[in-house]
C-alpha cells in the first residue's frame, strides 16, 4: 500500500475550527460494512442505530496544557516546548521542541522564572528535559492546551472545556491531542444510551505525538508508530469479554482493545500497533470515530476497519454534505 492510497481533497473551509454550539449536535454519519449504505443524522439520535446489550468503550486520558513557551536563557531565543512524557520522574519528561535554531543539550530554558535543563536531544524534534517542579504542575501553571495546527487560532476559554471530553479523569494529565470521538457525548446522551441497555466502560491511552506526526514513508508498511501509555482494568476487561457487541469510541480505543485481543483481559503497558488494511479486528465490532486528515495512520486505521474505498467514498459524500471535519468536526459511526 502506498501513502498516495490514503489521499482525498478538502477545502480549507470543512476544517472545524470551534466546536459545535452543543456537544451532541455534531452531524453523524452512520455507514454500515454489510449493506455499504450511508445514512446522515445527527450524534445526539446515535442510540437509534446501536442496540441493547452493545457496550461503548471511551478513553479516558485527560489533555495537559502541554504547549510552553520557553526562551533560552543565554540568548532568549524563542522555543516551544511540548510536553509529552514523564520518564524517570515526574521532573524529567520528554519533549518536543519547535525553534528557529536548534535546541542542543545543556541549554538552559526559561518558562516564566522556572529554568528547565535540556538534557538530551533524540532527533526528529524530540529531546529529554529535567524541570524545576512536577511537569502537570508547571503545565497548569504556565502551559497551553495543544489544539492541532490546522484549528490555526490561539486558546480561547470555550477550549478548556471543549478539548475535554465528559471521560476525561483528574490526575490522567497526559494526552498531548484530545480522544476526539468522546467529544461528542454528553452525560444526558450517556444516561439516555444507559436506558437503552448500552452500557459504557473506559480505557486509558496517553495520546502521544504519533496521533499527528505526518506518514514520512511512501510504502505504508515502512511507517514505525511512536508508542503510547495505556491500561485496560480487570473491571474493564471482563466487562468487554462479555459484551455482545464492542463498540469502540475512537481510533485510541480501538488501539487499546486490540493490542490487548482475545480473550481480554487485564493489561498496562505502552503500545506501538499501527493497524491498516488488511489488520484482523479481533475485539471490536463497530467504532465511532471522527472525519481524520488525509495519508494519516488514523484513516488507515478505520479504512482498515470499514474498507479503504467504503471509507473514501464515505469521506467524498460528508465533504460534499458540508460536514465539518477533524477533532472538533462531525462524526461517523462505522457498523
């Protein structure tokens, strides 16, 4: 498979750039793998076409303000520094650096009076940092919360709840993008699915950098994940190998579950499964999921789950239906 397999247009002007007005009120499209058929609604009527005795299964990392602005204290230059990791502790965490000059090792930073110590430099942008103080705790004190490039505007205060979704735990500060498939659920849809016999469990999946770093390889297959942090609770688990039917809230979900497989079970660990067509879902029977930027290893995750052509041909009629498309756009559910 090549990159160029994974292509489609899209105006500028189907990118989202602020959510919708209501959680819920996102546009849905429902396409179902039997009958290849497409059926347009809205997120908030999704219970109509899931069944009783399914069970949704939703990530629930939290997204750190993990964007800082730094200077460099020798020359106060200008850097940007993503959190991405704790490693050894909570004060040594590996970045991402974005700079006019490169950042080498031994430089010291400044993010507001506190001076972080570049440790080490990893290539491709990333490097290791020591900090004065817990990184969550520097992160709410002076960081950003890291919408995608494309949203192409600065913060603004609806962010700090919408970038969130309503699974999100305290003390789970460390996704650097948001589970975007959760974003679309609120607590009286949850309630209203509950009362339809569609239970909900959750899962953790620390979303790193890989989520958005661009495919560099022409053939697919040559294209290594960057790996993530997750855990999937005895709880959880059983839950899910009990399940009629899996339906996964997101691509990190999905991720989770199928690193894990059959038969499910208890698991924590860090995970590096790039699934493209011709992967073997061994847990997960539907999936929610959002519209995902064109040669990205997400549409090469749901292409694999709904079929490459289904899924682009799917992509053409939400594009020309004037839906709204990446982490704050519309929705599709894949039966």
């Amino acid at each position: 498979m090549r990159l160029s397999d994974f292509d489609y247009a899209l105006p500028e002007s189907a990118i989202a750039r602020h959510p919708a007005d209501r959680r819920d009120a996102s546009r849905l499209l429902v396409v179902d793998r039997s009958t290849r058929t497409l059926t347009h609604t809205t997120f908030d009527r999704i219970g109509d076409h899931l069944a009783p005795e399914d069970l949704l299964v939703a990530n629930d990392s939290r997204v750190i303000r993990a964007r800082l602005a730094a200077t460099k204290r020798e020359t106060g230059g200008r850097v940007e520094v993503l959190l991405v990791e704790p490693t050894t502790d909570e004060m040594t965490w590996r970045v991402m650096f974005r700079a006019s000059k490169k950042v080498r090792a031994g430089t010291e930073l400044l993010i507001g009076d506190d001076v972080v110590v570049v440790e080490a430099i990893e290539g491709e942008g990333f490097g290791v940092v020591r900090l004065p103080r817990a990184g969550r705790e520097l992160a709410a004190d002076h960081g950003a919360l890291p919408l995608p490039p494309y949203i192409d505007r600065p913060v603004e205060p609806e962010d700090e709840e919408r970038y969130q979704t309503i699974f999100a735990r305290e003390g789970l500060e460390r996704s650097v993008a948001a589970p975007t498939a959760g974003l679309h659920f609120t607590e009286g849809l949850v309630a209203d699915l509950a009362r339809r016999d569609i239970g909900l469990v959750k899962v953790t999946l620390h979303v790193g950098p890989g989520t958005f770093l661009p495919v560099r390889t022409d053939e697919v297959d040559d294209h290594a994940m960057h790996s993530e942090a997750f855990e999937l609770t005895a709880e959880a688990a059983a839950a899910i190998e009990a399940a009629r039917r899996v339906v996964s809230v997101g691509t990190t979900s999905t991720r989770v579950l199928e690193t894990v497989g059959r038969p499910v079970r208890a698991a924590s660990g860090r995970t590096e499964l790039f699934i493209r067509p011709g992967f073997e879902f061994a847990v997960v029977g539907a999936m929610i999921t959002n519209f995902h930027l064109p040669k990205s290893t997400l549409l090469m995750l749901v292409s694999a789950f709904g079929g490459r052509e289904l899924m682009l041909g799917a992509y053409e009629e939400a594009r020309d239906a004037g839906y709204r498309f990446y982490s704050y756009g519309d929705a599709m559910l894949i039966l």
